[in-house]
C-alpha cells in the first residue's frame, strides 16, 4: 500500500496514560509543604523568610547551572519542580536564625554533591535535602543549634532558646534519670505554654482525658525548632492530602510511626527512670522532624524502595533508628538520620524485596495451583 | 451482589464506553473491495489456494490452514480475486494479500445451514473450527481449534467465556451479550461439550450490568449449566491469567496455558463464532468492530465484513472530525496506532478508535524518578523500572532474569508511569531482540 499517509500519530501502545507526572507529583509535595512552611514563616519572622528564599533560590540556581555543566536543557530540567523542592526542604530544615551562607551551603550539597554527581533527577541514592542539613549540621554546629522561641511563646531568651528535644536530652544527659515524664521535665524548667494549649488541654480533661499542655503547643506549632518542622497538625495535613491524591502511599509513614511510637511507648519511659510502657509517645511524635521526616522525607520516591513490602521494611528501620538515637544517642534528633541511613539500605532492600511471580508456586502459589507436567514450553 | 477480581496489580483507567455501549450493531453494506490478509490470527500465515482472475463465492475458503497454529481464511463476499499483493501489517510484519472485487448482482448474505451438532466428535469439532476459519475475536487471534485439541493427558475443568472487555472505549463484546445472548449460550454449551468441560463460567465485568442480567436470564431460559460471574472493573482482567485468577482462584505459572489448570479460556464473539461454525456451517467472514472515541461523529457498533477497509466502515459509521490526530486498531491500552485508514478490518479488529488532539497530547519525558508505580500495577509481578533498565542498556541476560518474557505487554506500568517513559516499547523490543537469540 501507499507510503503517503504521514497525518495520523503512530506510536507503541499504551495509548492512554495518567496525568500524573513527575512535574505534578513535584507541586503536589511543594503545595502539601505550604501551610506548614507559611506557619514557620509566621512564627519566626523576617529571619527564617531570608533563610527559605537562600536555600530555594540557590538550589534552583545549582540545578541550572549542573544541568548546564552536564549538558542537559536548562529549562526542561528546571521545569520539573524538583530543585525548588529540594530547596524548600533544606530551607524548612534550617533553623530559623543563622548566618545565609549556611543554607546556600546545604543547597549546593544537596544538588551539586548529592544529586549532580551521580546524574541528577532520579540518581541520588540519598535524599538530597536531609544529606545537605546533615552536611552543614556537622560543618558548622553551633549555627545549626541556635533556636529562636516561636512569635506565640516569646520568651526573654528568646534568641538562644533551645528545642525542647534538646532541653530534655540535655537535661538528661546531666542530670540522669530523674523518674519523671518529658512533659513534667519541661514544667519543672519553667517553660511557657500558649493559652491555647491550657484551653484545649481543659477541654479534653472536662470529658475525662489527660494530655499535657506541652503535647498540644507541640501538635499545633507553638514550639522552637526548624523553620518547617514545627507544625506536627499542618505536616500531617499535608500529607494526608498527598496520601488522598495517591501522590505516596501509606506504607512508609505508617510504618515508620507506628515502629517509632510503638518503641518509645515501650522503652521511652526506661531512659528516665521509669518502667516498661510509659514512654510519651506524643511528645516524640509531634517533636523534631518526625512529621516532616515521616510524610515528606522517607516518602521521597528517588530514595525509597519500589515495593510494599520494602517499603514497609524501609519506614519500621527507619523508626527503629530514630528511636534508637532519640532515646539512646547523644544527638537529641535522630529522624534525619536515620532517614539518610536507611536511604543507603535501600539497593538492598530492592534487591532482595522482589515482588511475587505471577504464577510463581511460592509460599502463596502452591495451595492454588494445580499440578502440571514439568515439561513443557519455557521461556526462550 | 458478590463481585469478584484478582488483587496482584491492575490499573483503573476511565473506561469511556459510554460513547457506544447503547448502541445497536448495525450491518455494514458490503463494500466494493474486500482485503484479505492471510495475516488474520496467530501462526503461520494461511497459504493461498485462489490465483488472480478466479470467480469466488461468499464463504469459499480462499486460504489454507498451514501448520498446527494457522487457519483458514474465506472469501467475505462473492466476485472475482482482482489481485495478490503484500501488506504491511500495523504491528510491522508483511503478509500476503487477496483482493477481491465485489460482484454487485450477486446475492452477498452470509451462507447460513443448520447442520446436526449432537453427533459431532471432539476431532469433528476441532477440524470444523480450523476449516471454519474461527480464531479468538478478543484480540490475540488464537486459532481457536488448538484450544480445542485437548492433549490426552490432560483434562478440562473449566470452560470460562471472556466477557470481560476491559479495555476502555471497546463494546463490541458488551453488545454481542446484549443481542446474541442466546447464541453465546448456545456456543457455550457446544464447546463445553466438544472439550468435555465440567463447568461452564462466564465472567462480565460489572460495567456491563445489563449484559450479566441478560446472560442470566437466557441461560435461566435455555435452562443451561451456566455460571456468570459479576467481576469488579480493572484492566487487565479479560487477560487469560487475570481472569482465571478471578474466576476460579488459579493462577498460571509462567510460560504455561490456560490447560495446565484444567481451563479452557474463550472470548465471548468467539463462542458465538463457534455456534455459527458448528450449527451453521458459516465461516468466520464478519465481526462486530466498536467504532468509537472522542474524534469519531456517530460512535456505534458495526457488523462488518473482514476485509473491509477501515476507511470504509469510518464512512458508514459517520465519519471522523477534523481535530482526530489518532487511529487505533484495538483497544487503548493494547491497540496498534494506524498511519493509514487503507488497512482492512481483520478477524482481530475489535474496534477503531479516533482520538483527538485533547487526547493525544505529547507527554514530556523525565528521567525515572524510582516512585515504584510501576512494580505495583504490574499484574504479573515484574519490576517494569529494572526491566527497562536492562534493554536500554542491552543486558538481554539480565533482561531475562528479570522475567521479561513474562511481559504481556498491558501497558499498565506504562499507564501510571509518571515519567512517561517508553516502558512497553522497550519491552516488545526486548522480547523481539531475546526471541531471535540476541545476548
């Protein structure tokens, strides 16, 4: 037949994909950070706004001029979202005073070091943002440990407060076991608590249960902390929001806090002297970076495992860890840690984490599958 | 309502058959020109026993089956072979073509004589349907006497009818439910015999309510051993292993068939196919075909001739608007893409689809970001995102290792892939490469 029909678009099946992209996917986890980065915003003032606008502006300066150097086109590159999200997590995991060119520091580690050098988008092995916060963490340690008091908790110390994780941590560490809870251990220091909190803690008292304050000014935000970790109540929202538009599945967090919780429930309580199941599971959910770690951080597709039972084994190792340095190392944080440490299990787990064989007699296949001749027609 | 499914893996995409599902099949005129490829199922082609300038009748047989996987091939319409030619095929391969010019006097209605069935032998019957013509409409095109040549060592359970149609757009099966129940049943009872099936299932997906209540009751009123299973709606179930997974809860190991657990699967057109060939001696010269899709005017279902041409059937069904930028052949999610509207409809041919602009929009490539949907919709448990991998960088080894030629090519990784990479693509090639002794 004729060669003259070239109108129509001829191309393998299939000939229908979803809309979802890897550009969308990128804005959905950018539009999910906003409440909780508008919220530190709010809370820390004109400082913490130039430490977000440094560490975006320069990651997304990096990613151009990498993709530059690598030869890849700048503009195709830049518009699939990833580097401005990369740079929005460094931004929301610096504290929210420090000198600018800590977070430009952190971006160029995560795009230049962490991403770049193994082949951008979809090569890192670890998550770029948490690799760039460990980096300057380490390189200037002072800077990175400097906590500003929250607008609703103004405190006369208000530039050297400390996060309450570290407070306890310290207080611990000096003191020993003292037999009582983190949340008295914070009373006894004196910390304030918003009128908010009081309220609500009244309120479920009234109808017969008992919650510390603390716990409250922690789930709402009224805390010290990093720019974007400090809202435990808006992280969740968003990533309950990614998790109804299907952009991460539950597996990882899911795993990743009930291991978490489940550990410090059982253990928490022994490190202050008190017995088995008495550890202060909000406390430690709703401190440090756990609902960012959890919904936004271990969720990172580059740096998870493909499976849901990898990644199910991923999010339980990453609790074990978190728990493990929270309440047994001399750092006070341990999320981004073990985060990044789990990052490098993750060729391994995806290695031996395999999905089942359609029609593989495994475990599950033999009480289905009847029995057949051994001979016959095999793959070529 | 109990509804059934399989659970490893499968997409939901929008199954838009609402375009044509309450459509009657209308007739087709017979066109002027049939083309008829001896490229009509699976195997080897069928070998041409006409010559140019012969007179043939409707229902002639123009091709002879050659080979234990081939068929026969008949004349669709009575006139004279104008030409012999070669085709190009839209999945790439070349085939040998009859072209037959229609004599416009002649009475073209299909050939229809009712013939005793009851004394019919499992032989008899497997040599009627290879001398029939009849090959499995669902789209794989599987010479369907093979099915039927049950090796002695082996037994039939099972007989599940595929009435599934889980690709989008498609209702050409749903129609056939709809107004040829009793035929279906009628096949169904016929090829349960002829297999010595014990049960008799058909499975519907429940998109198709109407069909299952109409299949319930002609089954009620033949009084027949039939089961219909109401299926939930997910791609790809009409696939031979996903159905039978959700029919009868077994599962096909790998590079085995549908018989090596007791099961015989048969698409529901074919079923009728094999009534109209057993009790009706007509050979397989028509189909239902879906025309249908954004881009098409009057969506409708037609009963066409094999070997009318697509541009032909498109002129019957209303045409195609101006904004239509794709053709396929097939279903979405398996279909070939068509370059020209010169291609004959084949015994395969469940639709033709016009997309538009709207729908066809490129996507942009990303690198693989490693979300992982892939390895999660795969419904034969392969991990789309490593297999791809290996193609690309030609380790065909490895390749195999991670059991490409498990691959049915569903297009489901493809579907969700957020980076919109070529998987299936890679795939097919791959296969092709390993099948000819590529390392």
């Amino acid at each position: 037949m004729s060669h003259e029909f070239q109108e129509f678009i001829v191309e393998t099946s299939p000939h229908i994909k979803t809309k979802s992209s890897t550009r969308s996917i990128m804005w959905a986890v950018i539009l999910a950070l906003l409440p909780a980065t508008i919220w530190g915003l709010y809370m820390f003032g004109l400082p913490s706004f130039y430490v977000l606008l440094c560490s975006i502006v320069s990651a997304v300066i990096f990613e151009g001029v990498m993709a530059k150097v690598m030869k890849r086109e700048v503009r195709r590159t830049l518009r699939d979202g990833s580097a401005l999200l990369t740079g929005l997590l460094v931004g929301m995991n610096m504290p929210p005073v420090l000198p600018l060119y800590i977070p430009v520091a952190a971006s160029f580690f995560a795009i230049v070091v962490i991403k770049w050098t193994f082949g951008g988008l979809g090569k890192n092995w670890m998550n770029p943002a948490l690799a760039g916060r460990a980096f300057v963490a380490f390189s200037w340690p002072g800077a990175m440990s400097v906590w500003t008091s929250p607008r609703s908790l103004a405190r006369l110390d208000a530039i050297s407060s400390v996060s309450p994780l570290g407070e306890t941590k310290t207080l611990l560490v000096e003191a020993g076991p003292s037999g009582i809870s983190s949340a008295e251990l914070l009373h006894s220091l004196g910390n304030p608590v918003t009128p908010i909190a009081t309220r609500v803690t009244e309120f479920f008292s009234s109808i017969g249960i008992q919650m510390s304050p603390y716990n409250v000014d922690l789930f709402i935000g009224n805390v010290s902390g990093s720019i974007g970790e400090i809202s435990a109540m808006l992280l969740l929202l968003g990533g309950l929001y990614l998790l109804g538009r299907k952009v991460i599945s539950w597996e990882i967090p899911i795993a990743y806090l009930a291991t978490f919780g489940l550990l410090i429930w059982t253990f928490g309580g022994t490190r202050y002297g008190l017995p088995l199941f008495t550890g202060d599971v909000w406390f430690h959910l709703f401190s440090g970076g756990v609902m960012l770690g959890a919904w936004f951080m271990a969720t990172d597709m580059v740096t998870s495992p493909c499976t849901r039972a990898g990644m199910l084994i991923y999010g339980m190792g990453i609790g074990l860890f978190t728990f493990a340095i929270r309440i047994y190392g001399s750092l006070p944080e341990g999320s981004s840690l073990a985060i990044l440490l789990m990052n490098t299990t993750v060729p391994l787990i995806d290695m031996y984490v395999r999905p089942r064989r359609f029609g593989d007699r495994g475990s599950l296949g033999k009480k289905f599958i009847k029995k057949s001749t051994p001979a016959g027609g095999n793959e070529s | 309502m109990k509804t059934f499914t399989w659970h490893k893996g499968g997409v939901h995409p929008p199954d838009k058959k609402s375009f044509s599902q309450d459509k009657p099949i209308l007739e087709v005129p017979v066109p002027e020109q049939v083309f008829l490829t001896t490229a009509q199922h699976v195997g080897a082609y069928s070998k041409v026993i006409v010559s140019v300038g012969d007179q043939v009748q409707i229902g002639d047989k123009i091709g002879e089956s050659a080979g234990y996987i081939s068929a026969s091939l008949h004349a669709s319409v009575t006139g004279k072979v104008s030409k012999i030619d070669v085709i190009t095929l839209p999945n790439g391969s070349r085939a040998p073509l009859v072209i037959i010019n229609t004599d416009q006097e002649a009475d073209q209605s299909v050939p229809k004589e009712v013939v005793p069935v009851d004394t019919l032998t499992a032989e008899e019957v497997a040599k009627k349907l290879e001398d029939r013509g009849v090959v499995g409409l669902g789209g794989a095109t599987f010479p369907t006497h093979v099915k039927f040549s049950i090796p002695r060592n082996k037994s039939v359970e099972y007989l599940v009818i595929n009435g599934v149609e889980c690709e989008p757009y498609l209702t050409a099966d749903h129609r056939v439910m709809l107004e040829h129940a009793d035929e279906v049943v009628q096949g169904a009872i016929l090829a349960a015999k002829a297999i010595k099936a014990e049960k008799i299932i058909i499975g519907v997906e429940v998109n198709k309510m109407n069909a299952i209540e109409h299949l319930r009751e002609t089954i009620a009123h033949a009084n027949a051993p039939i089961t219909v299973m109401p299926l939930k709606v997910k791609y790809p179930q009409g696939d031979e292993k996903q159905l039978l997974k959700a029919t009868i809860g077994r599962e096909i190991p790998p590079a085995k068939l549908p018989l090596d657990v007791g099961a015989v699967v048969v698409n529901v057109g074919t079923v009728r196919a094999i009534y109209q060939a057993l009790a009706l001696n007509t050979p397989l010269i028509e189909r239902v075909v879906t025309v249908t899709g954004e881009g098409a005017l009057q969506p409708g279902n037609f009963l066409t001739r094999i070997g009318t041409p697509v541009a032909k059937l498109l002129e019957f069904a209303g045409g195609y608007s101006q904004n239509t930028t794709k053709f396929i052949s097939g279903g979405p999610m398996m279909g070939n893409a068509i370059n020209t509207l010169d291609l004959p409809i084949t015994k395969g041919t469940s639709g033709i689809i016009a997309l538009e602009h709207a729908q066809t929009r490129p996507f942009i490539e990303t690198p693989c970001i490693g979300c992982g949907r892939c390895v999660r919709v795969c419904p034969m448990g392969l991990r789309p995102r490593y297999l791809a991998k290996t193609i690309v960088n030609r380790r065909y080894k490895d390749a195999k290792k991670e059991y490409i030629m498990d691959c049915k090519e569903c297009g489901c990784c493809q579907y969700v892939c957020p980076a919109k990479l070529p998987l299936v693509h890679s795939f097919k090639v791959g296969k092709s490469l390993i099948r000819r002794g590529v390392q």
